[in-house]
C-alpha cells in the first residue's frame, strides 16, 4: 500500500539538504534514480533563525557550502545562488571569504527550494521500527507511514541549558534569541552567560540596541578566546582529516579533540573581541560603565523576581555569590549532539563500551539489519569535529549517498551502480 523509498531522512537541516542535492545530481544522469523522501517537522527550513543576526558573519568560507567541495562544478554552489540573486560581481569585490549569516541562510532556502519534490514540512517523526531486516517504516505525528530501504537520520542539536536553571519569560536559551528579544522593553540589565561566538554577539547586540541597559557578560574564563582559525589548524576540518580521526586509536582521538578545540568551541572571532574591548575601555574613559565583563565566574542558579529574573553569580576564585537582578538572562551555553531517536531499532545498534553508537566509516550504524542506518551528525566520538559542522556536508552526503546506493543494489539484487557526480 505504500512505495517503498530507497532513502527516507528524517531531518532537513543543511546536512540532509547536501544529500538531497547529492542525490538530485546523481539521478539527473543516472538510468536508475534514487527515491527519496525528506521529513522534517518545521514548517518551512529553517537553520538557526534565533541567531541570524545582520551583521554577523559566518565562520567557514563560502567554498564549505553545500556542494562545492564534493562537485565545484554543481548548479546549487553559494557561487550560483549569488548570480541568482545578481551580487556575484559585489561578493567578489567584497574580498571576503566569510559571508553573513542572514545571507548564507537565504542561501540553503535557495536551495532548498530547488529540491523541495522531495521534502515534506510539517511532517515529525515519531516512530521508527524495522518491518523486515531489509525494509523500516517511520511513522509521523499525523499517522503517515513511509517505507524505506534506507534511513539517513539528521536531528541536528538540542539547546544545552546548565543544571538547576530553567528556561523562563526572562530566561532564555540564545536560539531563542532573535524570536524573543521584541518583548524586552527598556531592559535596565541583561546577563549573558557563555564564552563562544554566539555569547560575544549576543553582548555586542545587546549593549548596541539597549542603550540605556547594563550588559553584563558572565564566564569561567580569564577572557575571550580567539578562534584558531589558521590554516594548518584548519587542516581538521579536512575530509582527510576524517580518516585519520576515524583510524585513530581511542587515546589519540581524544588528544586531537584537546588539541583542537580552540577552533570551534567556546571561541570568538578575534575582530569580535577587539571590539569588545574597545567598548570596555572607551566606557572606562567616559566614567559610564555599561559593559561588564564578569570573568573567572559562573551562574549557578536563577531565581523569579518580582521584576523579572535574578542571576546568582558565584566567583571561581573567591567562592563568593553576586545577585544580579535582570530583565534577561541569555545562556549562551551552546548545544550537544541530539542523539537520532531509534525507537525501536535502538536495540538492534550496536553500542561501544562507553554506550556510544558504533558507526562505520561510511556513517552507516553496525547493526545486524540488513537496511541502512545512517547518521548526519552524533558521530564525532568516530568521525571527529566536523560531525555537527558546516564543513564537511558536502563531502560527507557523497559519501552517504555513495553507500546508499552499494547497499541498495545488494537489497534489490541488481548491479551497484557508479555515483554519478563523483
């Protein structure tokens, strides 16, 4: 009663867009065409909406979009879609690398748009089970079911909030942030808690719009720290990168994980804490401090106020609690890896010592079924940094897309056909 697909994903952020565009490509020369559907609960895509703010900026070049490092020569590159929109000649002299953020997020609707035959908004997977060792059948709220050979599962991140604090009118998570931040109305303070990018533009957008507020930025560090960005770090972000992360013995894993951190965790574009700093030193000159950096400190609890909301600051060094009473309090404290919700297939995965999933090389999870599980994301314990990154998408759908098809012609008994695009 219902076709049998040789992918269904569940998810549609960026990174089961590159494998809708992978395969888009690939069926557009292929004798056999890949059958595919997308779901995804949002109504329309979306990729972090609470932080686009204008004048941030991304931080990966323009070339890590969604094709360019699998297929340059691809009709859905950021290179295309500026054409399209009639800027390319303005980039260009632009002399940039990064684009903004609002900009490159117009740039996956772009082409989103162009695969859109094969997604399906307002559509949440609920239930996942395997009706035979080759064929899974997903279940959406609304009681559609979908078959599939194949599942590539990409469910993005979930918002971290520290223990104790819960999220509150005046208590946010910074995803919620542009959606939410009409309802301050002439705040007097706002804290911000968090030492990354987003918590440093969250400061500076605050300090910029609410001039008569008192920002206060809270975290455990001494100071901002500047994002490793040059290039022989940059080398981690690789696809080369990912085979040796993957061959690495569990010991060395680790140690490039500390190693490298400091190209994406809980770090700031250097021009970002520049000026920063300027603000706090100009404010210093004018005798009018608005812009408090609170380091070597940590929130340790959040108590409702009359008014609005009161942080409980705790000094690393001395131990001693401040109260701040706020009209906001912004945790900017980041995301983990949402793990794929397997249902009932979560006890056909194998696990490793340490109850992480056992994934292959290929992304595909070790399990005795004889369909694909797949993961886009929730691998950076196999697979290394880029797992939830930007970066690595395009390479990585090839890749998916590539083991898809040799799993396929194995269920379907017929001959493994080549990747098109390769």
């Amino acid at each position: 009663m219902h076709p049998i697909y040789d992918i269904v994903g569940i998810g549609f952020g960026p990174s089961n867009l590159a494998l809708a565009i992978a395969l888009t490509e690939h069926n557009e020369q292929a004798e056999t065409p890949v059958t595919a559907v997308f779901l995804e609960r949002q109504d329309t895509f979306g990729w972090h909406r609470g932080m686009l703010l204008d004048d941030a900026t991304m931080q990966v070049s323009f070339l890590k979009d969604l094709v360019t490092m699998r297929n340059p020569a691809s009709r859905f590159s950021f290179l295309c879609y500026l054409r399209d929109r009639g800027r390319l000649i303005d980039f260009v002299n632009h002399k940039n690398l990064f684009p903004l953020r609002v900009e490159f997020h117009d740039y996956f609707e772009w082409a989103a748009a162009q695969v859109d035959d094969l997604v399906t908004y307002g559509a949440e997977a609920v239930g996942v089970q395997a009706v035979q060792d080759d064929l899974f059948e997903v279940t959406t709220a609304t009681g559609d079911v979908y078959h599939a050979r194949n599942l590539v599962f990409a469910t993005g991140l979930r918002p971290t909030v520290p223990d104790g604090v819960e999220l509150s009118d005046r208590v946010w998570h910074n995803s919620e942030f542009l959606h939410r931040v009409g309802e301050l109305a002439d705040p007097k303070r706002c804290v911000v808690v968090g030492a990354g990018q987003s918590a440093a533009e969250a400061v500076a957008y605050l300090h910029r719009e609410f001039p008569d507020a008192e920002v206060c930025s809270v975290f455990s560090r001494y100071g901002y720290s500047p994002a490793d960005d040059s290039s022989f770090a940059n080398r981690i972000f690789d696809p080369e990168a990912v085979n040796h992360y993957y061959d690495a013995p569990d010991a060395v894993k680790q140690r490039l994980m500390d190693y490298h951190r400091n190209t994406n965790y809980s770090v700031v574009d250097v021009d970002l804490i520049a000026q920063l700093y300027r603000t706090v030193y100009q404010e210093k000159v004018l005798g009018r401090q608005r812009l408090k950096m609170m380091n070597l400190t940590r929130l340790v609890a959040v108590e409702e106020s009359a008014s609005g909301a009161r942080a409980v600051i705790q000094s690393l060094v001395t131990g001693e609690q401040e109260l701040l009473d706020a009209d906001l309090v912004l945790l900017a404290t980041g995301y983990d890896e949402a793990a794929p919700v397997l249902g009932a297939l979560d006890e056909t995965c194998a696990r490793d010592e340490n109850g992480r999933l056992v994934v292959g090389r290929d992304y595909r999870v070790q399990s005795p079924l004889r369909g694909g599980i797949y993961l886009q994301g929730g691998t950076e314990h196999s697979h290394g940094i880029t797992s939830s990154l930007l970066s690595n998408v395009a390479v990585r759908s090839g890749e998916i897309l590539a083991s898809v098809l040799t799993n396929t012609a194995v269920l379907t008994n017929t001959p493994v056909p080549v990747l098109a695009t390769a």
